[in-house]
C-alpha cells in the first residue's frame, strides 16, 4: 500500500518536527531563565500541568486518527471526513472543560497540586497558568488537525505549521521578555499567540476540497454517539497511559531530588541529552499509526505486520548511529552544562548506561503504537500502566533505598521497565493477524 517514497514523505517531516520541538524547549528554558529564578520555578510547576494535558489530548487525537486511517483503508472517505468531525468536536468540547477549570480554580488548583510555594514563584506560576490555560483549545484543535493529516500520509503540512508557531513563539518571548520587559508574561503571551495562528492555520488547511479527510460542512461536527465511542476506545486509554507516565516521572524526580546536588544536576542533563535518541522511534510510532490503520482497514494484515518490523529495523538502524555517538562524545556533550566533576562523571555514565539499554527501546516502544493502530489500545495501556508502576517506580525505591544504588539505580528500574514491555509487546505482536480488529 505504501511505496519507499511515500514511506519517505511521511516519515522525514515527523522526524524534524520532532528534533524541532526539542531544540525549541530548548531555547525557551534559555529565555524563562533571564526572567529570574522565581519565573523558571513557576513556569516548571505549571508546565508539568500543561504537558498531561496535552498528552492527553495528543492520546485523543491518536484515537481519531487511528479511525480515520482505517476508514480511508477501507475506502470510505465520507466515513473518514465525519470520523475528522467528531475528533475535533470531541478535542474543543474537553479541552473548553479545561481550560474553564483552569481558569477557574488557577492559584487554589496549583496550591492543591503543589502545596505551599514561595509566593513569588505561586505569582508567577498563577500568571502563567492563566494565560497558558487559554491556549489549550488552540493546541487541542492544532493536535487534532495534525493528527488527521497524519492519517492520510501527509506529515509535511503539521511540520511546517510547527515551523511557524514554534519562529513566533522564540521572536515573541525575545521581544516581550528582553525587549518590553515584561517577565513571565513574557514569555506566556507569545506562546497562547503562536498556538492560536497554527490552530488557525490547520482548521483552514484541513478544509482544502482537495483533502480525501477533511471537514467540508458543520453536520461533521454533531455528535455521532457511536464513532465518538470508537474514537474514545483508543483516546481513553493512550489518555490514561499517558497521565499515569507522566505523574511516574514526577514520583522519580522527588526521589532524585533526595540523593543530593550532585544527583540532581548530573541526572538531569544526561535526561536532557538522551531526549535525542527518543526522536526517530517517537516519529516512526506515529507513522506507523497511519500506515498500520490503513492496512488493517484494507483488511492487509500481513503487510500492516511486514512495515512495523521494517520500520522498526530502521529504528534500530538509526540508533546504532546515534547511541554510538552519544557514548562517543558524552564529555564534549555534558561539558557544555559546566557541571562540577562528580556529577559530570555521574551524568557520563548515565548516558552510557542508557544507549546500551536502547537496544530495547523500539520493541517497548515502537510496538504499541502497532496494536493502537489495530484497536488494541487497552492491552497496551494495561501493560504499560502496570509496567510504569511495578518495575520502573517499585524497582527504583528498591535500588536507592535498599541497595544504595544512587541516581543510578533510578535507570536500572527504568531499563526492567523497558524489558518487561518489550517482551510482553514482542509476545502480543506475534498474534498480530489474529487480534487486528477493523472500525
């Protein structure tokens, strides 16, 4: 169904929207910084929030791409085009909800979630909590939008609109922070703007008639109770796996935080470093839910089978470059944090640790998005969620407290985590034929 070129043209634009959106995060914790230590601090509690919530709304966005691409396997546009309506009827209607929460609840919210702060930083997080919160529709809408494109092989569209919303966003906290000095508003403004013009952009791009999905009248967007449920059996649970990742990064970053300076600050620049190695399987798993649902609603299950082990095999491939230079040039890569010796040393032999671990990171990783694409997102959560809890968080208390491990003992939980799903998933992936179920 897919020829190498059009593999290419689908997969290549997510790989460099995904190196994008770290090299980005990457200047805005540059920029946030010249604002004052209280503006970093509250921006960081508050972007911990805003990254559950648009996982979750990334997971629904997965679901109604999933349904989408099987529709068009199916060739059944017109089913694809109301499944596109319902998506981004589903994504405004939760993301209005919490925004309305957020603005609603804003300082007695982050009090629950954070307990008593220094109130300089509970200012600045309020602010930015405030603004930020209103930008969550534009965002839910611009996920929704990229994820249809994705669906019908066409990735470059969502690239370039990251493009655009990721230049306004570094030009506007550069003006609003060093220019009209206006702190952590700053730094919030440019960011709700930037996603209000790609939400814009994508809403009218998804409307072009020469789209095979695309939202071409409002009848799309009455709810449809039963391609909702369908959209909802794969949303909730990708919602819920990642929520429950996401508050597991935040029960292992109080354990660093006990193990000393040192720990803390080694840890989290090799966390920052290895976010490299992720890019290309996170791009290769979200292609693969195009290509996956396509063939499994073409009824061309063998060949769904034959792209994932293909495409993993280039994930491994790229991998082999990657790990090989990080372990090659981890001294070079952590001396530009001028970190003190101990925790370059530590921060060195973390990222070591970890490039050997990734020979089995795509069969824990790139797999699922398999079965998501194949109906099979509760198994996935399932594993993963159980996973997370009992290896990755149970394993690493066990480590650091029980045998005095260190930071270190934290990524030896993580890498049993990653063991348990990759034969679990590996295991699933075998009966793939038989499980793959069709909207």
């Amino acid at each position: 169904m897919f020829s190498k070129k059009q593999l290419i043209k689908l997969l290549a634009p997510l790989i460099v929207e995904q190196i994008m959106a770290v090299l980005v995060g990457m200047v805005d914790v540059v920029m946030v910084a010249a604002v004052g230590e209280a503006a970093v601090s509250g921006v960081s509690l508050v972007d911990s929030i805003s990254v559950l919530i648009i996982q979750i709304m990334g997971a629904l966005a997965t679901g109604g791409a999933v349904i989408s691409a099987q529709y068009l396997g199916k060739e059944q546009p017109r089913d694809a085009r109301k499944a596109a309506g319902q998506l981004v009827s589903v994504t405004l209607t939760l993301s209005l909800i919490v925004t309305l929460i957020a603005i609603i609840g804003n300082r007695h919210l982050l009090g629950a979630i954070f307990g008593k702060v220094e109130l300089s930083v509970m200012d600045n997080a309020q602010t930015y909590f405030w603004i930020t919160a209103l930008s969550y529709p534009f965002i839910g809408l611009y996920n929704a939008c990229a994820a249809l494109f994705r669906s019908m092989g066409n990735s470059k569209v969502s690239m370039m609109t990251s493009l655009v919303m990721n230049i306004i966003n570094i030009v506007g906290n550069a003006i609003c922070v060093f220019g009209l000095k206006m702190g952590v508003a700053g730094v919030a403004y440019p960011t709700l703007f930037s996603r209000i013009i790609a939400a814009a952009m994508m809403f009218v791009l998804i409307q072009n008639r020469h789209n095979s999905i695309r939202l071409n009248s409002m009848k799309s967007l009455v709810p449809d109770m039963g391609m909702i449920k369908n959209i909802l059996s794969i949303g909730i649970p990708g919602g819920l796996e990642s929520g429950m990742f996401q508050f597991g990064k935040i029960f292992l970053q109080s354990l660093v935080s006990s193990l000393g300076t040192a720990s803390i600050a080694g840890y989290a620049v090799a966390s920052n470093l290895v976010t490299i190695l992720y890019l290309p399987g996170t791009a290769i798993g979200l292609g693969l839910i195009t290509i996956v649902g396509q063939c499994v609603g073409a009824g061309r299950l063998s060949e769904a089978k034959h792209y994932a082990k293909s495409l993993i095999g280039v994930n491994y491939a790229i991998l082999l470059v990657l790990s090989s230079s990080m372990v090659l040039f981890s001294g070079e890569l952590v001396g530009i944090y001028q970190l003190s010796g101990q925790a370059s040393r530590l921060s060195r032999d973390l990222i070591t640790a970890h490039s050997i671990a990734m020979l089995v990171w795509p069969l824990a990783f790139t797999i699922p998005h398999t079965l998501r694409a194949s109906l099979d997102a509760r198994f996935t959560m399932a594993v993963s969620v159980f996973s997370m809890w009992a290896f990755r968080i149970g394993f690493a208390y066990l480590f650091v407290y029980i045998f005095k491990l260190g930071v270190m003992g934290i990524w030896y939980g993580m890498f049993i985590d990653w063991i348990f799903r990759a034969v679990v998933f590996s295991l699933r992936f075998k009966g793939f034929e038989k499980r793959a179920i069709s909207v």
